[in-house]
C-alpha cells in the first residue's frame, strides 16, 4: 500500500477510561475482527489484565478502512497501558505514531493520567483527537468535559467528538477524523532503514520477536540488520503484521507497524526504544528518545518452601522474557533462606508481577519490604547505591544519605484538599502548587519521597476523595534526608527480611506498629519473646508474644501410644513449615501480614 495511505495511531487516556472497549469496537467495525471472536475483550488478552481491568501491555494491530473519500487506508492501532508504573511503554507506543485518540470518560472528566498523557503526545508532536467516551452514560456531563478541554489541555472544544465503545456511537467519526486529521508517516525520506522497536515479546520455538515501527526503507528475511543502542547484529528471518495474530508477510515498508524474527535468542538483546538498521546501509542516527528503563523499586522474593527455589528461578527468568523492566538477582536471608533481590518499576508492576508468580507458575512466595534505590555518601568520600537495608553502611561510615522524590499531580475534589495535604505532610511532603482544575477539584503539584508512596499513598489517595481523587507522578531528583536502618528483634535475634530504612522522625511510630503486629501474629510459645525495633543498638520500641503451652495429646486419653505419636507428628509437620528465627517459630504468613500494609 502507498505510504500516504496509511495512519499510524493509539489510544491513550486514564486508567478505566474505555481504552480497551474503545479498540474492540474498532477491530469490529473495520471487520478485523468478528464479534463473536472478540472475546469478552480482545486486546486485553493476559488473564491478570482481565480481572485487574487494566492494560499492562500494548497490543498492536493492523486495521484496513475503506473511508468515505473512497480510498482504502491501513491504520495502525496501538493500544497503551494506563498506568503510571508504565509510562515508558506509553511514551514507547506513541513515538511509533504520527497521531492520538485522547479519550475522555464523560463521567469522570479529565483527569490526571489525562493531562501527563496528553503531554506526552505533544512532547511526541503527535496530532491528538479528543474523544470524550462513555456518552451513553446517564452521569454524562458534556459542557463539563468540553470545558475542561479548553482550560486544562487547551485543545478547541469543537476538535472533540462524542463517543461511547459501549454502544458503537461516535466510531465511524473516529474513524474519519483519524484518515483526514492524522497525517501520514513521517520521516520516511531518510536515505537509510530506520525502525523503531516498541516493544518485544519471548516465544519458545521463534526465540524473541520484536515488535517494530518501519520509518523508512523496508526490511525483509535474510537482511542483515544491526541493533543501533549496542551494534548487535542480527539475521531476518520472518517478518509479519498483527491481525491482531501475527500474520507473515513478504516485507515491512515505510509507515507499516509490525513484528521481525531474527535469529536472536536473548530477549534482552532487543531493548524496547532502540532502533533497527540494515547492516549494508546503517543509518547515522538513531530514532528520537531511546531509554534504558530502570527498575525504582526492589524487593526480595523467596520461596515459601525450600525447595521451590529453583521452580521460583525459572518462573522469573520466563517473565523477565517478556518483561525487561523486571529484574532478579539471587540473594539471601538469614530469615528466608535462599531467594531474589527483584526490581520494578514501580508498586503495580511489584504485584503483577509477583501474582503471576503465584497464579501462572505455581510457587508461593513471600516478600520483603519494599525499598527505593538510596544513594548514600560515604565519610571516606564514595559514593554507593543501596536498594536493600541490610547493604546500608555503618552509620559511623555514613556522612550523608539521599533519596529518589517525586513531583506528583493530584487531582482533588475541593472538599477533601485539607485531608489530601495532612496525608502529604504525613508523608514528608511539600505542596509546591495548587491549580484550580474546575469548580470542583484542584491539582496539588507535590514533592513526595517515592519511599513514601510506595505502600498505600494511592489506596489511601482513593479512599480519602471517594474514589474522585488521582494522581500521575514523575521522578524527581534526589534529596538529602534523615534516614537510618530499622532492625527487627525477634528473642534478641536480628529478622533481616523485616529491616527497612526509615526517616528518624518516623522511626518510634514504625518500630512500635511493627512490633505489635508482629507479637500479635507470632503464636504463643512455651517461653516469653520479645520483639523489638532497634536503631543502631538502641531499642526504640517493643511488644511481647503470649506464652501458653499447647499440649496436643491433652486430649488423648488412654494409652494408644501410636495416635499419641500421630498427633504428635502432625504438630511437627505444623512446625516444620515454620520459618525459624533461633528457637522461635514464625509461620511463613507473618512476613506477608507484617509487610503488608502497615
Ligand atoms: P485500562 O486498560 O486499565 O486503562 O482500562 P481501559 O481504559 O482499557 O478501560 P476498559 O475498556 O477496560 O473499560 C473500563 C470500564 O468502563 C469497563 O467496565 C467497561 O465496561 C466500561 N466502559 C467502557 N466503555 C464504555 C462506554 O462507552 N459506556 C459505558 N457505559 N461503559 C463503558
């Protein structure tokens, strides 16, 4: 197909704001589709993705549109993930795009994720059509959306059409406004090959497969290609579009979306933002905006049971195939045994990923605190990384510390700013600024430390404004503050698994909150136990377990000695799967209450 005939466009919007729904209805008017195929929903094909309602990863694909100046143009549809842990991905899929579909919940109104979004297409130079969704909605409030699209993203209300994926109203303008408005691929004039990987995907028989935007020249099998960000060289073998399935055609061209299968086995040798050149003819710069991702938050996975530690391995390095924002390295614990240090992108991507762990592969496991990568400044002048407190320093050899910040954008309900700003000043925040947003809500510019958001800033976010409230965040830069290493002591012994750095100022409330759940959920031993939080040697709080006997054969009258040895036996199989800390037996559950929530 000519290239000015083709269109390349996503969809972008906030968390729940019918992306999804949106895409099907336009994978089953261009046919692409049949609607009994469209299962509950197509593009959102991982299971987690279904039951949590979110997009994790995008899921191209390739639709053909007879528009009504009688041409036959190909689109190339998108669809992007949401979330802020996954912002990369966002700004990835749009840098493969000349153009956006801005959705809009009609109910809702703009909302955070909107805006950062918004901007990210602009940053991209990217046309943006708004769509406000969801019209059929008897909550619907138009002049209020229409409004909002003039004050808060300055796009001319009149650019807006009225949609709703539910009942198919509004797809046909889409459609139109998508051909007349998006213009066609660019960059296509530059004298080499140069296409853009946005993102990869692992099979087990093709090895891994990139997904690509083609700017300019083509790309067929046995082309010789070279990998731009580290000059890997690599063999074409197949190359093909998505139907969404994936569907082998002769070459790639200019302005087309789809998928190369090279002869590389190592996932990790296709970086998502890099870009594909032919070997013969390299190109001399690279596309706009490559980024190696970096994990912000680590935490340490280990197997429940001993001897799932190597079944856990292998489950990690699968989901690292498709994953490579998500990293692993062995380590271990006193408390837990062999295990992985593990880095995320961010709280979401944390728990997708260890609920896959769980559900797709089998292993129960526990995790640690979560941690942010610190960086601390030595006495001795060095400077070193910490993302796990048992490897902070000596606090003798500790001259200064320093943590990750963010600059979040909350967008608040009037009523509920006072809460908002006592739970940012909880969290050792400063508001920088305030907007009105409309007559109703405000945006807080905030700087947060990220350790402070990282457990339950959003749920508590969403529970203070009733579910109005959301926020988008970016990373800030790094601030010097007063941290130290809180230990946990069970019987005078260390648990390293429950150690986290806390601000001093915090350290009383979170050693003592510690302590008593931790008493609570240890049971009763034969001796007294002591659970204490201690800073450098100095015990700042404490709580103790209860003591009771459990005499299991009190039951057991009479002298059957073989049911005696029975009981017995089943109390030492209830013991074995204790985790012991010295003599004291903690039931594996506890880590995951302790670390849960606090
Ligand atoms: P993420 O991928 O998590 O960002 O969500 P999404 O934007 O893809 O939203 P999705 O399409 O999953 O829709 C979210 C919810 O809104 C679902 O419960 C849909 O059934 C509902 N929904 C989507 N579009 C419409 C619409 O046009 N009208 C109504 N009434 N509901 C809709």
């Amino acid at each position: 197909m000519e290239t000015v005939n083709k269109r390349n466009f996503s969809i972008i919007a906030h968390v729940d704001h019918g992306k999804t729904t949106l895409s099907d209805r336009l994978l089953e008017y261009t046919n692409t589709v049949a609607q009994r195929v469209l299962e509950a929903q197509h593009l959102d094909s991982m299971d987690l993705e279904r039951e949590r309602g979110i997009t994790i990863k995008s899921h191209p694909v390739t639709l053909t549109y007879p528009a009504k100046d009688g041409t036959t143009y190909q689109l190339n549809l998108a669809d992007t993930p949401g979330h802020v842990d996954f912002s990369y991905e966002v700004s990835r899929s749009l840098a493969a795009c000349e153009g956006a579909l801005l959705l809009i919940d009609a109910a809702q109104g703009v909302e955070a994720q909107t805006v950062a979004n918004a901007h990210l297409a602009e940053e991209q130079g990217l046309t943006i059509i708004p769509v406000i969704n969801k019209i059929d909605l008897p909550s619907a409030d138009l002049d209020l959306c229409l409004q909002q699209l003039e004050d808060l993203l300055a796009i001319p209300a009149e650019d807006a059409i009225l949609a709703s994926g539910k009942t198919g109203i509004g797809i046909e303008d889409i459609l139109e406004a998508v051909v007349t408005r998006i213009p066609p691929p660019r960059w296509t004039d530059y004298e080499a090959t140069r296409c853009l990987v946005f993102d990869s995907l692992y099979d087990a028989y093709r090895g891994a497969i990139a997904f690509v935007r083609v700017f300019s020249g083509s790309i067929k099998p046995r082309d010789q290609v070279l990998m731009m960000s580290d000059h890997t060289r690599a063999e074409v073998k197949e190359v093909g579009v998505f139907t969404p399935a994936q569907k082998k055609v002769d070459s790639l061209e200019a302005g087309d979306v789809g998928y190369m299968v090279c002869n590389i086995k190592n996932p990790a040798d296709i970086k998502v933002g890099d870009t594909i050149t032919q070997n013969a003819n390299p190109a001399a710069e690279m596309l706009p905006g490559y980024k190696e991702v970096r994990p912000m938050v680590f935490s340490g996975i280990y197997p429940v049971e001993t001897n799932d530690f190597e079944k856990l391995k292998a489950s990690m390095a699968k989901l690292q195939l498709n994953d490579a924002a998500f990293s692993f390295q062995a380590e271990s614990s006193v408390a837990l045994g062999f295990g992985f240090r593990c880095g995320f992108l961010g709280l979401l991507h944390m728990e997708i990923i260890q609920e896959r762990i769980r559900r797709e592969y089998g292993v129960d496991i526990i995790s640690t605190y979560p941690s942010v990568v610190y960086k601390v400044q030595k006495q001795n002048g060095e400077e070193i990384e910490v993302d796990n407190p048992i490897n902070l320093p000596d606090p003798s050899h500790i001259e200064t510390i320093f943590e990750p910040t963010i600059v979040a954008h909350i967008h608040v309900p009037n009523d509920s700013v006072g809460d908002i700003l006592a739970l940012v000043m909880e969290k050792r925040g400063s508001c920088e600024r305030t907007d009105t947003l409309d007559g109703t809500r405000l945006i807080l510019e905030c700087i947060l430390p990220l350790n402070e958001i990282l457990v339950d800033f959003n749920d508590r976010l969403k529970s203070i404004t009733r579910g109005y409230g959301s926020m988008e965040y970016e990373l800030g830069d790094y601030r010097p503050a007063k941290l130290v290493k809180m230990d946990i002591l069970v019987n005078g012994e260390p648990v390293d698994a429950f150690s986290s750095i806390v601000h001093t100022d915090k350290a009383h409330t979170k050693g003592g909150e510690l302590c008593t759940k931790l008493a609570d959920i240890i049971p009763p031993h034969l001796f007294k136990i002591a659970v204490q939080a201690a800073i450098g040697g100095k015990i700042v709080a404490r709580d103790n377990v209860r003591t009771m006997r459990k005499d299991v054969t009190a039951k057991c009258y009479g002298g059957d000695i073989s049911r005696k040895r029975k009981l017995l036996d089943k109390q030492k199989e209830g013991k074995r799967k204790m985790k012991n800390i010295g003599n004291v037996s903690i039931p594996p559950d506890a880590f995951i209450k302790v670390l849960k929530n606090d």
